[in-house]
C-alpha cells in the first residue's frame, strides 16, 4: 500500500511519518510524496492538509470522488499551519487510521484535527458540481 503525503506537509512531518513507516517490518507501506497519474484508489491512501473553514476543500473532494481513502489534517480556522500539533494528531491516531481502512471496503474520508479530534465516514456525498 503507497502512502501518498501531500507536500503541503513540512519536511519534518514526512520524515517523522517516513521514519515511522520504515521501522515497518515486513514493510507494507511505502511513503511516497511525488504524486503519480499510475496511482489507483485501491493501492494509495492520501494524506491532505484541509485548509477550508466550512467543508472539504475541492482537492480533498477530488481525491476521494476519484476511489482513494483521504486522511486529511483540518487546520483550525484562523490558525497557522502548526508542523508539531499536526505531527502529534497524527500519531496519536496512526494505528486507528489503518484499522479504520482495512475494516471497510468502502472508500473513507478521516478527518483529523487538533488534539483528540478523529472522525471516519465511508458515507460520502459529492455535490452535483463534482466532475
């Protein structure tokens, strides 16, 4: 399974994801931050940063009306991008994100926030507006 991190991620929050994967063994995630037009919703989880105050941003709507499973960071409105408490809801949710995907066989949206915040749908609408 290829993880996809999004560049809006800093550096230092791809290499502690990378770093993370990598002690993996036997390895069954390869993080890969160059996107690819050969990636298929069903080998490629994306990872986003949502930066939208009210609802999904069309990046995010697009991942997922295309077949892939989005995990998206939702910044706090108002706030700068915060590399450290991303890094934190990320690994405090780490393991519960892959349970979440391997239970369904429906696409998911996980949304993650600041601190505690995690919720996962398989239950999708897509305005008529979508491509």
């Amino acid at each position: 399974m290829r993880l996809f991190i999004d560049r809006n991620y800093t550096p230092p929050v791809i290499k502690l994801l990378t770093a993370l994967q990598n002690l993996q063994y036997p390895k069954v995630h390869e993080v890969v931050t160059e996107w690819s037009d050969d990636f298929k919703g069903a080998d490629t989880i994306v990872f986003l940063i949502d930066t939208n105050k009210v609802g999904l941003n069309i990046l995010t709507t697009n991942h997922l009306a295309d077949g892939y499973n989005v995990v998206a960071f939702k910044k706090p409105a108002g706030d700068a991008f915060d590399p450290y408490t991303c890094s934190l809801s990320m690994l405090s949710h780490w393991r519960k994100i892959f349970e979440d995907l391997s239970e369904s066989t429906k696409k998911k949206l996980i949304l993650i926030g600041k601190g505690k915040s995690y919720k996962a749908t398989d239950n999708i609408f897509f305005p008529q507006t979508h491509k």
